[in-house]
C-alpha cells in the first residue's frame, strides 16, 4: 500500500454541507425565498419617493381629482352677458399675479407705487393696448384668454393699487336680438310660414335680429291693408315694390356691417384704448374731416393702439364699410 493511498484512508470520504433531507428542503426553500424578498425590498425602494406618507391627505377626494382633472377645458362665454365677465381682480388672480405678484421677469409688482409711477403716467390707454397687444416679455394678455374689456379691468385695478386714480371703461353694450309675438304670421317676426303641403315651414331668419332695413320692410308689410295689390296690373305690382325697395335703401346703408359686431365693437363701442364711440360727433369730428378714404386707410394699415384692420383679415371693402358706417353713425 502506497503512501497517497494511505493517506486518502485516513481522511475519509468528501461529504457536502446538506446531509439530511431536512436541510435539502430548507436549502430548496431558502433558494427562492430570499430572491423574492430581495426584489420585493428594492421595488419597495425604488417606488418609495411616490407612495403618500403617513398621515397625508394624498388620498382624499380633493387630491385624487386634483390628479386625475382634465388637462384642458373648453369655456363657452356669452359676450353679450356682462355678469360672466371678470372683474378686475378676478384677472389678476387668474392670469396677472404670476408675474406681477412677484415681479418676475421685469413686471412691476402690485402696489408698488416706485414701479408704476413711469407707467401710470404714459396713462390708461396706452397700458390697455400694451397688455392686450403684449410688451417686451409679457406675450398678448400676458398668453390669457380674456376679452380686451376684462384686461382693461385688470389693468384698472392693478394701477389703482399703485397710486392711480383710473375709472374701469365702460362695458360694451350688448346687442338683444328683436322679439315679436309667436304666431303673427309676419315677415321677421320669428313665425313659421304657412305651408300648403300641410307642415310648417321652417323660418330661416327665425331667432336673428332684425337690421334697420328689415325693420323697416316689416313695418310695410305689417301696415299695408289687406290684398292691397288686388285687382292691380303686374305692373303695378312691379312698380310698388321698387318703390319699397327704395324706400328701404337708405335704411340698408345704416345698418352696422357685421364686421363692426364682430371686431370693431370692442373698442368703438367702450371707447377703449383711445378709440372715437360711435355716435360721439366731438370725438370724430376732426376725424370725419379727414375724409372717408384717409379714414379707411388708417384702419387698414393701423394707427396707434389699433393694429392693422382692427386684427381682423377682412377685405379692404370690408373696411370701408364699417369705417362709412361709423362716420354717418357720428356726424
């Protein structure tokens, strides 16, 4: 017997740690056991940072709809309502106050009396057109959406509490649609015609208002006695209606355009940001002077606070219509 030989008697077989089969199922378990809580501690970790903390209101009603809120929303306004209009510091709360409440980017603060001063002298109209229009880094009504009235008032309030003594600008007047009694059977007045076939006819002009030269054919027509065309020739007939036609021309060409409704009433209207009210003969007196082509032009290209064609894209008819409109509706 060799030495090796010897050697490997006397120290016996090689056994491994696990000898029962106790400790092969301890083992088994413990193999995927301390994986799993291995992974279940680090995802614990890694999401910790989100998870509310103790005694935190993160899963009450208010917070858990404040998370889940829509990102945008539509808001429908009704511009003839003056009650949903904002007030002055309504706006400010909403749109101003980022930058004016602590005077970021170069805004003057609220109340400071030292910041406004230069501001409040360069006077009302002039901070009206530029909040509206925008200025150095504020974007047009500081990127809200709000109607040049309501930034006015922001304005207003924002310069009276720095010393100011400003008056908010009138409100724009709301134009109501005409009404008449359902069922007069008139021309306008909003009744179905009678239609032989059995059902009503629908009116297309039903609900709209009235212009002055519809106003005016309706009044005929409603004042003329019955079968007044009875027994006349054709053209008779012909001849009578060119005379209404007539008759109803020069109150056509009085009628507001729709293009003042729509843009030029915000500032004509009010009187904001300088511009002449319609209707005030001392304030467009010297303006009507000029004639009603220098007129036109200067509201197409713009003057002063007013930009370019009011901001519209309408023709340049278009602006002379309502210029023409203005001037007769002022002399």
């Amino acid at each position: 017997m060799t030495a090796a030989h010897e050697s490997n008697e006397m120290d016996g077989p090689h056994e491994g740690p696990i000898k029962t089969p106790k400790q092969l199922i301890l083992a088994v378990l413990y193999a995927f056991v301390v994986p799993i809580f291995g992974i279940i501690l680090l995802v614990m970790f890694v999401t910790a940072e989100k998870r509310p903390a103790a005694g935190s209101d993160a899963m009450s009603p208010k917070a858990v709809a404040e998370r889940i809120r829509p990102v945008g929303v539509v808001e429908v306004k009704d511009a003839s309502d003056l009650a949903s209009l904002k007030s002055g510091d309504q706006v400010f709360a909403a749109q101003c106050s980022a930058c004016h409440a602590a005077g970021a980017l170069g805004a003057p603060k609220l109340g400071d009396a030292g910041a406004w001063a230069a501001r409040i002298k360069s006077g009302l109209n002039a901070l009206i057109h530029s909040a509206v229009a925008g200025k150095g880094q504020m974007p047009p009504q500081s990127g809200g959406d709000f109607s040049d009235y309501e930034i006015a008032r922001a304005v207003v309030f924002m310069t009276n509490k720095a010393g100011a003594s400003f008056t908010e600008p009138a409100p724009p007047a709301a134009t109501a649609p005409t009404t008449t009694a359902a069922g007069s059977g008139t021309p306008g007045s909003g009744a179905a015609a009678p239609n032989t076939g059995g059902s009503p006819m629908p009116d297309p002009n039903a609900g709209k208002p009235e212009t002055t030269a519809q106003a005016a054919l309706n009044t005929q027509v409603r004042d003329a006695p019955p079968n007044a065309d009875a027994g006349r020739s054709k053209t008779q007939v012909a001849a009578n209606t060119a005379a209404a036609a007539a008759t109803t021309a020069p109150a056509a060409a009085t009628a507001a355009p729709p293009l003042y409704a729509q843009v030029c009433s915000t500032c004509h209207t009010p009187g904001i940001a300088g511009a002449p009210k319609v209707g005030d003969k001392a304030g467009w007196a010297a303006r009507i002077a000029q004639g009603i082509d220098a007129l036109t032009t200067n509201a197409i290209k713009g003057k002063g606070a007013m930009p370019p064609k009011g901001g519209s894209s309408a023709s340049d008819a278009d602006i002379k219509a309502v210029v023409t409109y203005m001037v007769n509706a002022s002399k």
